[in-house]
C-alpha cells in the first residue's frame, strides 16, 4: 500500500457514489470499492484505538461486542489479551467489510472470534449479557446514534464496560475542565467530516457520561493524512451501574 492505494480511496471518499434506500445499503455504497486498502489508510487517521482496546482489562473469559467493527482490525489491537476473552463478536451492517473481517478471522486462526450482519440499535446478543461493548469510529456513522448507546447498554451485564473512541467536538460551553474547540473547528470538522456522511456530535461525551459512570476519559487532536489540520477525538471507557 502507498501513494497510488490513498489516491483510490481519497478518490472513492470524495467522488464515491453513496445511494440505498437503507443506512445499511448507503454504508455497503460507500465502503464497497474501498474495503481492499481499508486498513491501511484508516490506520493513520483513526487514532486511539489499539489505546483503548488495550484499556480494557476483561475477567477471564468475558465476552466483547464491537459494534461496527469492520474489517476486525480492532481485534488485532487486542494483542495478548485476545486469549482472556471467551468469546468476540464483529458486528457491521456493511457486508464487503465483514468480508475482509472473515478473511482475517481465517489468517489468523482466531478460535473465539466471529462476525455478524446486524443493526447496531437494535441487535439482540442471544447468549445472555455481554462484558464488553465497543464502538470504534462507528458512532459517528449511525445517524441514531443514542439509539445505538441504549441498545449497548441494554446488552451490557450490570458492571459491564462500554468503551467508546471517535471524532468529536466540543459543546460551545462545555462543562468544567472539558475541552473547548475554536468557533473553528466546531465549523470545519463536522462539514468536512459531513461529506461522507460522518457526523461529529457535541453531545456524545456527556450523554455517554449520563449512562455510564466514568471509568476514562481523553480529549486529544490527531493527524489526518495530506492535511495540515489535526482532528478532535475521544477516547471513554465507562462502567454500566450494578
């Protein structure tokens, strides 16, 4: 991968047709002829997320849901700890990106690992509750996205985790010691973002924080490829209340 492979996928960003009558059919639109070189752009604008998958200490056997999780590459941050858990479940709406999470599944061997078609907001986990919740950039892309917070909790034993890391901006005035972002980039972020149908929120930190008790919490700026500006986003791991 290289100059030629970020081209294609800034080109499919940029000039990609996106058309369904679904979220699910826009998603599969969007990602289709982009799923090959995925990763490899992805990895440098999508920061924190091998951070907060390591953040995340599981009980011996817990199970872990990523929601919108891909192409599987976050379970490849897991390292290590892959082997605590008993069980990880892949779930996206995006078939083309399930594909490449199945292929990886079978590169590495992965015993305890497997991917589901399925709607964030309303998917229903049918081996009881779950230990962990995970949403890795997939927040931003699920226009309900409370929707998709409740039906996380819902799936959630008591103490159980939800670990959250995505673009964001701040609230014009946020709460005190969170972080405030220029009249700037509270402009430029979400329009530039909005293009492709990724939409950063004010208000998904404090409405994660009204249903989980705090466990982390990060603000920080990241790179984005060929641009000079440097992009919000968080990183939460909060704990649903026994």
């Amino acid at each position: 991968m290289g100059l030629l492979s970020d081209l294609q996928i800034v080109y499919h960003m940029v000039f990609g047709r996106v058309s369904g009558d679904s979220h699910g059919e826009r998603l599969e639109a969007f990602y289709r002829q982009q799923a090959g070189a995925y990763d490899d752009f992805r990895k440098r604008l999508l920061h924190g997320r091998e951070r907060l998958m390591q953040a995340i200490d599981p009980a011996p056997g817990a199970t872990l849901l990523d929601m919108g999780g891909g192409t599987g590459a976050n379970v490849e941050f897991l390292g290590d700890k892959l082997t605590t858990y008993g069980h990880v479940t892949i779930l996206d709406l995006t078939p083309s990106l399930l594909k490449v999470a199945d292929e990886r599944i079978a590169k590495n061997g992965w015993k305890n690992v497997s991917t589901v078609l399925a709607d964030a907001t309303t998917y229903e986990h049918a081996d009881g509750p779950l230990d962990v919740v995970t949403f890795s950039y997939s927040l931003t892309m699920i226009p309900a996205w409370f929707e998709a917070v409740e039906c996380a909790y819902r799936l959630l034993r008591p103490g159980g985790l939800l670990g959250v890391v995505d673009f964001y901006i701040s609230r014009k005035w946020p709460a005190p010691g969170m972080k405030k972002h220029s009249g700037f980039h509270r402009f430029f972020w979400p329009t530039w973002f909005g293009y492709d149908n990724v939409f950063l929120n004010p208000d998904h930190i404090p409405y994660l924080q009204s249903r989980f008790e705090t466990a982390l919490l990060e603000e920080r700026m990241g790179t984005v490829p060929y641009m000079p500006l440097n992009a919000p986003y968080y990183l939460f791991i909060g704990r649903k209340a026994v």
